[in-house]
C-alpha cells in the first residue's frame, strides 16, 4: 500500500532564491521539526545525483534516511527518492515552484509514501498524518525561506 500527500504555499521571494534554499537541501531542519540532523554527498553543488544523509525522529523512534535526487531543473523542479531501507519510505517526492510574478512562488511539496514489511500495516497512518499536516508543512517552507 502507498500513498500520497502535498502542499502549497506562496513565498514571498523569486524563484530563484526559494529553489536555492529548498536545493541546498541542508536547511530542511528549518522548516521540519522531524529532521535532526542532515548532510549532503559529495561536496559541492547538488544536482541530479546528490545524496542528503539524514537523522529523523517519526513517533519516538529515531531513523536513517538517505535521499537522492532524481530530477534538478533549476529554477522549477525538484525530485528525490529515498534509499534507506525504512518500514515507511518515500519512493518519491518533490518541489514544483511557479513564479507567482517577480517577487512571489508557489511551492509545492509531495512525497509518495509507502509500506516495507510490518510498514505495510502503518503507511496508511503515516500518509493521514501526512496530509493532515501537509499544508502546515508548505507554510513551514514559506516562513523558513522569508527568513533566510
């Protein structure tokens, strides 16, 4: 079983500085509590390729998850797919980002969320969660990116 969330908010910045923000990848501490820790693979600039390692912590139990990017069309298109082996992963995601103008973007997140093993018997908890809070999240993104 799998499943799917997403959210938007409009962030008052070009698209280029907020498809800056979300690529760097290592600022999503700032905009999901669930991120403990996070680096990127190689060193240098993220592209199709690019590897962020992370800690996260999901009902109590803390994880590794490891996230490649699959397509990076700068300045409108983020995708990654997970790599870790986890009971609930995230086959795919993504940004889409619309100039809303000179000065404003829609973003929109989404994550196809799906079971592994016992995982089976939770991803359908984890994607409700997930849309429930799905539109928090994209204002989450907006307050981080008008901050930076």
């Amino acid at each position: 079983m799998s499943g799917q969330f997403s959210g938007s908010a409009v962030v008052n910045r070009p698209i280029e500085e907020v498809f800056d923000y979300l690529a760097a990848g290592t600022n999503d501490p700032t905009f999901s509590p669930r991120v403990l820790s996070i680096r990127k693979e190689p060193d240098g600039p993220p592209g199709v390729g690019t590897v962020f390692v992370s800690q996260v912590k999901d009902a109590g139990m803390k994880t590794d998850r490891r996230f490649e990017l699959t397509v990076f069309e700068e300045p409108t298109m983020i995708r990654w797919a997970e790599r870790s082996k986890n009971l609930v992963t995230a086959t795919e995601g993504g940004y889409d980002l619309e100039p809303l103008g000179d000065s404003q973007t829609r973003v929109t997140i989404f994550n196809t969320l799906a079971g592994h093993g016992v995982g089976k018997l939770l991803v359908g908890l984890a994607v409700r969660a997930a849309r429930k809070d799905a539109d928090a999240f994209a204002q989450r993104i907006k307050t981080a990116v008008e901050a930076s």
